[in-house]
C-alpha cells in the first residue's frame, strides 16, 4: 500500500521546530512535507493584495522570517512543497500551526489538526473589531484570533487555561485536546545551559512596531531600569526588530553598561537571570516555569493559568499520536476525540521521567 502523506504548514522558527519535531515522530507511517502558510481558495487575491501592499511586512509569511524558514527545511533536507504546488500530492493529513491563514480548498477534502504556536496576543480592542466585523483574523496582524476560523478539525492546545481561551475565541469545545507544546514542555531542562552570565535582569522585547502596534519604547526602557534597581541589565531583541533602532534606543535611555544581545538562546538567558521583563512574549512562560519573577503587558496571574504542561518534554510524542489515529479515523474531530484514549504517556503531575522528542535543532521561541 503507498504510504500516507502528511503536510506541515510552518512560519516563525519556533512553529518551524515544533512541526520538524512532529514529522519526525509520524515517518514510520508517513512522509512529511513542508509548506510556509499561505491562502488558498476564494480568500486567495485578498491575501495576495495584502502581501503586495506590504500590510504583511514583518510577518511570519513574508520576508526574512519566511526566508529563514526556507533555510532550516534546507539545511535539514526537509521537503518544500510550497502551497502543495510543487509535488501536487493528495494529501492524507495537514498539520497547521496556525488558522488565521489556511489552504481553504485543502482543508475542505482533507483532515487537518492545529498545534498550538505558544502565547497568543492580546484580544485588543482591534482584535475585536476584527472579529465581530470581519472573517479576515490576519488582519490582526497577530495572534489574538489564533482560532476564530474553527477550521480544523481538532485542536492541540498547550494547558487546561489555553483549552479555555480557544473555546472563547470559537474553536468548538468538542475539537480540543490537551497534549502541551514541544518546544514549551520541558523548561526544566534549562537550567543547564552554556550561557556564562548570571544574576542580571533581563529584558526580552517585541517587535510591536513592525507588527504595526504602538510601542513606547522610552517608557519601556524606563520602566525596566527602575526594576533594575542598580543591578546589571541585559536586552535581548526579538529578530523581527530594526536592531539599529533597539540598539540606539537602549543606548540612549538605559543605564550604562546594561548590555545588548541581538542573537543567542534567550531561553539559557532567561534561566540565569535574576528576574525577567518583557513585553508581549512567549518567553514570559519560560520564567514562570522556572520561578523567576516575571514582568509582561499580559496579566501576569493569567499567564499562570494558561502556563504549558511540563511534561517531561513528551507533547511532540502526543501530538504526534492525535495525528496518527486521527488519520486513521473515519469520522469527525469531534467524534474522533470522544473515543480517543491516548498512549500512557507522563503526565503533567507524575513526576516521572519520560521519553523525549527526537533530537531536533532547537529555534526554541521567536527571540531564539
């Protein structure tokens, strides 16, 4: 029988990761291919106007982001079926790492599951507007409305708090599962790392300004050398930033001395630091893990409850398990999840040790 084919829809170096980690866990069944996220169908000139009038500049489709995503299939001899035009295979399962933008025709004939990326935006009054008045979530230019679509047919979210969050925004509540996410589900582990500094406070940004949101960056930088309090800072920027204007800005407001780092794991900076400010980032999970006090735009305690499962860094295994029965299954999400019982997998309170993913080169967030 001719083997079953899987299509993984990628985009940051994170969500790259994740899917890498997956596929891995799926090719005894299957051969997995490659796309960057892209529109497809009666939703197909609306995307490509937005990428032409450069709305999308600075995201995850477009640019050196998508590049870079290009370069990791490459140098990993994965295969690149961009917008499935390339192969022209009939596919058996697609996995998305997102819903705000999908092949529409594909996932119409085809079964498909979501992996959750890892912290949502905000569901600011934009977002809102958004989705009360629009069926267009890319407008956003975000990831609050990471689920409004509803499209796929079964969700893997990374915690109970997430689980509930996907709910609200529309994803139906028969379509989720909680399996955490790979790159988010071993922090622990962390705390082994090569980074020689230690006992600073560190400071993650984002790139609001080139995602098209406000950013005071002065006041930021204020803010973060009051909680300093004298004691050594280091910046790390998130590499969707213009580095010469971060580096300038930080240059000019923050103390002396407070270092600059536009490259490197910010997750190893992250576990050595003494207590960790961000803005809107992922990252702030990776303190929380680790019981470093963490500043964020978010609400901090709401991060608590949305934090990922620490499972022993087992999710891709889980993930990859959803996959392979759901492709097998002949019905629904929704009915496939209610008979579904999975492998005996660690969970989040066991405490033992369990297996972890296939060794796969690490991009582990977006400020990675």
């Amino acid at each position: 029988m001719p083997r079953k084919k899987v299509l993984f829809l990628i985009g940051s170096p994170n969500q790259t990761t994740q899917m890498h980690q997956i596929a891995e866990l799926l090719r005894d069944e299957f051969d997995p291919y490659f796309s960057q996220l892209y529109y497809d169908g009666w939703q197909r000139p609306f995307y490509e106007f937005l990428i032409w009038s450069n709305v999308l500049k600075g995201t995850i489709v477009t640019g050196n982001i998508k590049a870079k995503a290009d370069r990791y299939l490459a140098a990993h001899g994965l295969p690149n079926d961009f917008e499935a035009r390339v192969f022209r295979h009939d596919y058996d399962l697609i996995v998305c790492c997102s819903d705000m933008i999908v092949p529409w025709n594909l996932l119409a004939k085809t079964k498909s599951v979501f992996v959750q990326e890892g912290m949502t935006d905000p569901l600011n009054l934009w977002a809102r507007f958004v989705k009360r008045f629009t069926r267009y979530p890319v407008l956003t230019i975000s990831t609050a409305l990471n689920g409004m679509n509803n499209c796929c047919d079964v969700y893997c979210v990374a915690s109970e708090g997430y689980a509930e969050h996907f709910r609200r925004i529309g994803v139906d509540a028969g379509k989720v599962v909680i399996t955490g996410i790979p790159n988010f589900d071993n922090i622990e582990k962390l705390r082994h790392n090569n980074f020689p500094h230690r006992g600073y406070v560190l400071v993650a940004t984002t790139d609001m300004r080139e995602t098209y949101r406000l950013d005071n960056r002065r006041k930021f930088i204020r803010e973060a050398t009051r909680i300093a309090a004298g004691r050594p800072m280091f910046f790390k920027f998130h590499p969707n930033e213009n580095m010469a204007r971060a580096t300038a800005e930080v240059q000019r407001w923050a103390p002396a001395g407070t270092r600059i780092f536009t490259e490197g794991n910010t997750d190893e900076m992250i576990a050595n630091c003494a207590e960790l400010i961000t803005q809107y980032s992922t990252v702030a999970f990776v303190g929380l893990a680790l019981g470093i006090p963490v500043h964020s735009y978010f609400d901090v305690e709401d991060l608590k409850r949305k934090l990922p499962w620490q499972n022993h860094g087992t999710s891709a295994r889980r993930i990859a398990d959803v996959c392979r029965r759901f492709a097998g299954f002949a019905g629904s999400g929704p009915a496939f999840l209610k008979q579904y019982q999975p492998e005996a997998f660690a969970t989040p309170a066991a405490g033992a040790p369990a297996a972890s993913a296939p060794a796969v080169q690490q991009a582990q967030s977006a400020h990675s």
